[in-house]
C-alpha cells in the first residue's frame, strides 16, 4: 500500500493506492500537520487521531509526503521521524508542498514552470525539471503570505473593524462568525495555528463573489502577491507560464487571469487539490 499525503498548515489528505494506481481507501483527512509550527506530540496525536490510518499503517510499504513547512531541514526531518515511527514498515520520503504544486500542475513530462500556491499560505517557486528554486524565503503568515487564506481572512477583519466592509457584508459576515474582539484576539495570540483560523474567514468570499468589493479585494491581493513573489522571476515570465494551485487560487481564477493580463504573465494550469494529479506522477516511477 502506498500512501501520497498533501497537507497544508489546515488540513492534511491521504490518499491510498496500490502499485497500479488503484484506490485502494477512502481518502481519509487528519488536521494539517505542519512540522514548522506544530510540536512532535501534537503532530503525532494529528496521525493518530484517524481510525483507518491506525488499522492500515503496518499494511504501508511507500508514504511520499508534501506538506507546508517542510521546506527547511530541522521540521523536515522531524515530520519525517514522527511518519517513520507511525508507518514502521515503510519507506517515508518527506518534501515541501512546492514539489506537489509542482508534479500537479505540470505533469511527468518534466517541463520547467513557475508554480505558486494559494492556500492558507502562499508561494511561488520555479520548477527546472528536476528541482525547486525559491529566491523568497518565507518568514511566515504575519510578515509574507501575500494573497494566501490567511492574508484575506486578515485584510477581511481588518475592513470589519476598520469599518470599510460595506454594511450589508458586515452584517453577512458578523451572522457567520464570532466577531467579538475578545474572541479574536484568543483565537491569534493565545490558541495554536492562528494562521488557520484566519484563513477560515475567507471561505466568506468565495459565496459572496458578485460584490465589487470582494472582488476588489481579491484583486488587490493579487497584485501584491504578483508583485512580490512573481515578480521575483521577472526574467523568466517571457518563457513559460505560471501555474497555480490551492484553493484560494482555484476559486480566484478570474482575478488571476485579470492581473495577469494588466501585468504581462502568461497562465498555465489551475490545480485545486493537488493530491489529486499526484497519483499519475508516482506510478510512472514504478513502471
């Protein structure tokens, strides 16, 4: 049994499969099990938290997993220990989520591209064929991750509180969340993960998409994330295209498209969930 995993600073899937592709489970899910922010504990008690995981895992001959926060050494090899204490009998190859993003969108074929990801967090790399280069490195959701979930379920707070929301969306958006201050600032300063629970205020965007000022919003962040993460392969953008995946890109395709055309980029491929293009990927290297 082999196990492709994509997990995000949120949620994590798991995708079961045998050596011709075959689905062989259910997907199954466990909360997002990001090694930079989360302890060994609680990264272990996220694995064992699902029912199926704890039935299979000695059946497990293959994990490949891609996850936010394993793109520097230390949490890399940490999520590596802990998925290699769990899945006793498999081999654990552990990477960042670029790498998926990249497989994904891309394909086998091994072309070279730009490809970012808008989810909870945000990145752009540039993928050689073979490996991922970043001339960003991240210092996290409070200083970076321009245009990602976080980002917007900040800047929607902020135009809350700062009474720039137009009133019909803010009583829209106060009947769906506990605005309370003190709430809030439990939720960002004294609980973990604050970057997810930001990020889960902008799914309020994507039912409210028709108003001006969503789609302004969107935009404007956009931009910003062009501007400082894209914009850091200027030389490249003439030669091939930008590939995006993640949610928050998949349901902001307008918008993309819109500021790719103002700002000279060409697009590529749209991939929601990338776990879903990694399947084809891995069973070519068994072939």
């Amino acid at each position: 049994m082999i196990f492709i995993v994509d997990s995000g600073s949120t949620k994590c899937d798991w995708l079961a499969i045998d050596y011709q592709g075959n689905l062989i489970l259910d997907k199954q899910h466990t909360k997002g099990m990001n090694p930079a922010i989360l302890s060994e504990d609680e990264l272990c008690k996220r694995i064992q938290s699902n029912s199926i995981l704890n039935k299979h895992k000695d059946e497990v001959t293959h994990v490949y997993f891609y996850g936010a926060g394993c793109g520097t050494e230390k949490p890399r090899l940490l999520l590596k220990n802990v998925l290699e204490t769990f899945f006793c009998n498999a081999n654990v190859d552990v990477k960042e989520d670029t790498y998926a993003a990249a497989y994904a969108c891309i394909g086998t074929a091994h072309d070279r591209g730009l490809v970012c990801i808008l989810g909870t967090g945000s990145n752009c790399s540039y993928f050689n064929g073979a490996y991922i280069e970043q001339r960003v490195e991240s210092l996290g959701y409070s200083i970076m991750d321009d245009a990602s979930g976080n980002y917007f379920g900040r800047q929607l707070i902020r135009d809350y509180y700062f009474n720039y929301m137009p009133e019909n969306l803010k009583i829209e958006f106060e009947n769906i969340f506990n605005m309370a201050s003190d709430t809030i600032k439990y939720n960002l300063y004294k609980q973990e993960n604050p970057n997810a629970y930001l990020a889960s205020f902008a799914a309020f965007m994507f039912t409210h998409k028709s108003s001006d000022y969503i789609k302004e919003l969107i935009k404007a962040g956009i931009q910003l994330f062009a501007k400082t993460m894209i914009f850091q392969y200027k030389e490249l953008l003439g030669e091939m295209p930008v590939h995006f995946a993640g949610s928050i890109a998949f349901m902001s395709q307008d918008q993309i498209k819109e500021v790719a055309k103002d700002m000279g980029f060409r697009i590529g491929n749209f991939v929601q969930r990338p776990i879903d293009e990694l399947v084809a990927y891995h069973i070519s290297k068994f072939k």
